[in-house]
C-alpha cells in the first residue's frame, strides 16, 4: 500500500505502523546520529518533567507557608493574649522562672525577669514566689539587679516567702540570684554552686611573630590598650585585673553569706569555684532540701496549683521566629531534594 492516500496527504496506511525509535520511516536503521539525536530529545523530556515537579513542590510549600502565616496573624488578632494574673483562679504559687545565661541580650535578663517578679509579689492570689532556676550563671550585674530587687520586694511583701528550686544546674550568676531567696531546693543530682569569677582570653602575639605580623596600636591614655590581646601581657595589667576579680567575687561571697546565714558548713573549697551536686550542696547547706518546684508548691508552700509570671516574648515575634525556623527548614528540605535529584 502506498504512502499516501487518496487525497494526496502524507499519512500511514492502515497496514503499515510508526517507525520505532531505531528506524527510519523507510522501515531503515537509523544512523548514528539520528539515535543520538533521540536520545537528546529524550533526556530533554525528562529534565522538563523534572523541573515541572520541583516547581510543583516549591508553589505548593510557599502557599502553604502563606496560608499558614495569615490564619496565624488572624488567630493572634482575635485571640485576647492572657498573662499570668488573668489565667490565675484562686490560691496559686507563682512562679518566675529563670533559664538559660544570664545577660542583657538572653532570656534571662534583668529586665524581664524583675518585670515578672513585680507580677508576681503584687497577684493577690498567689501565696508565695518560686524561682524555677535551670541556669549555669552569667553577668554579675544582670544577677546583682535581679538580687537586689527580690530583697526590695520581700521588704514591701513580707508575707510573701520567696523559694528557689534548681532543677539541672543553679551555679555561678544564678546561685548569686538564688540566695536571695528564703529557702533554696535542688535535686540530688541537681548542680549547685560555682562561687567564683572567671574571665578569659587569647593572647596571639606568638602567633603573629611567626606569620611576620606587626601590631600597630595607637592609644591616648596609657592603659586604653589594656590587656591588648595582640600585644605582650604586662605585670602591671594581669594584677590590677586579678585585683578586679577578687572584688567581684568577694561581692558574691558576701552575698551568699548573708543569703545563707548559718545556715553555710564553710570551708576553703567552698567559695573556690567548684560546683557540687544537690546532694553534696545540702550537706554544706548551699540549699535547704531535695525536692522539685511542685514538691515545694504542694509540700512547703501549701498551694500545689503553678501559675507561670515569667516574661513571654510577644505573640507576633514567637510567629515570625516559628515561621523563620520553618522557612529554613523548608529550603533545607528543598535544597537536599535537589541535590539527590540531580545526582
């Protein structure tokens, strides 16, 4: 049968069939060149496909993540935001709870937590305050302020007992804040203590004499280059610095002593630095007893029912910092999709 039809137009008579990849339409094999060209044609197809699917999931992943952040915005718009003193009912214990470093830029700054602890002392309904401390120290000044603002508000509340329960660790900067506190509680493997000040550095003077590096300082006042960490240790600097140190921490040894009173089994390791377990701290009388923050509530205080006071960042910039680590996630996700496709 021919070729063509009876109207003249090219097409495949009914006995015949296409041509397979490695022939031609004359029923020949193909060259070379024709199979290579197949091939291009081919993967071609298959990397569009590809494409057309990543571009499928990212549309999809970022309408969903649009959708998302405005059903939140919505909810946050007409949800009312309760404190701590809205959602307490009756008797509570409050509690203030104090994690992580202690510094001006963390969660445990002297700012929020004093704010929370106002809240605290001044709820009707709450019959004492407990610090939940999970902390491994930090500013001295950032714990100062704290200190020094729980011994005002026990002046102004005097029926209002203070409790500090460690949980992990209460050392350093949070043991300074904790003594403050009427009575102090740990678990037996809780760690507790670290009385002391550290301050640290490098010094890269030896370093740079053998990459041939030369430090260039320039100062107005004879001590503006103090303890210059590319420049030689004077004597003079390290002890006026040790100087400073020591004041610092005799601040704090003060500080536990008159928190702890007699309280304290004093000995020279005591105010040395070392951090003890809650166990070894009961018995030098760094704390008052074993017991978790519901033994206390329930067991010492009398009211077993916890309201949290401590700050909460605000709704809005717990969403964007949510959705950031979603977002990151998300691309993570997206960017290993990618490279295990294009392997």
């Amino acid at each position: 049968m021919s070729d063509w039809d009876n109207d003249g137009k090219a097409g495949w008579g009914s006995e015949s069939a296409p041509p397979s990849r490695g022939e031609s339409a004359s029923g020949h094999a193909q060259a070379p060149e024709e199979k290579r060209d197949w091939k291009l044609i081919e993967k071609l197809v298959l990397s569009m496909q590809s494409e057309q699917r990543k571009s499928r999931r990212w549309g999809i992943f970022f309408k969903s993540l649009t959708f998302i952040y405005l059903f939140a915005l919505l909810f946050l718009l007409k949800a009312p935001v309760e404190s701590g003193l809205k959602a307490a009912a009756g008797p509570h214990t409050a509690v203030v709870g104090i994690n992580g470093p202690i510094a001006a830029d963390e969660e445990a700054n002297a700012d929020d937590v004093i704010a929370a602890l106002r809240d605290a002392f001044e709820a009707p309904d709450a019959k004492a305050v407990l610090l939940r401390i999970n902390s491994p120290g930090g500013s001295p000044v950032q714990a100062g302020y704290i200190n020094d603002e729980i011994e005002r508000l026990k002046g102004e509340h005097p029926d209002k007992k203070v409790y500090a329960v460690i949980s992990d660790i209460g050392a350093s900067g949070a043991y300074y804040i904790a003594v403050a506190a009427d009575e102090i509680y740990a678990d037996k493997a809780s760690l507790v203590g670290s009385i002391g000040v550290v301050a640290g550095g490098f010094g890269f003077t030896g370093l740079m004499d053998k990459l041939g590096v030369e430090r260039r300082l320039y100062t107005a006042g004879k001590n503006k280059a103090f303890l210059d960490p590319f420049s030689p240790e004077k004597p003079g600097e390290v002890a006026f610095w040790q100087n400073v140190l020591e004041t610092t921490h005799q601040q704090f040894i003060e500080q536990v002593r008159e928190g702890r009173g007699d309280r304290l089994k004093e000995s020279d390791e005591l105010f040395s630095g070392l951090v003890w377990t809650g166990e070894q701290a009961l018995k030098l009388g760094l704390i008052d007893g074993l017991g978790s923050a519901s033994y206390v509530a329930r067991d010492v205080v009398g009211e077993k029912e916890l309201v949290d006071y401590s700050h909460k960042p605000s709704p809005f910039k717990q969403l964007v910092d949510d959705l950031g680590v979603s977002v990151g996630s998300g691309l993570a996700q997206a960017l290993v999709q990618s490279r295990l496709e294009l392997r």
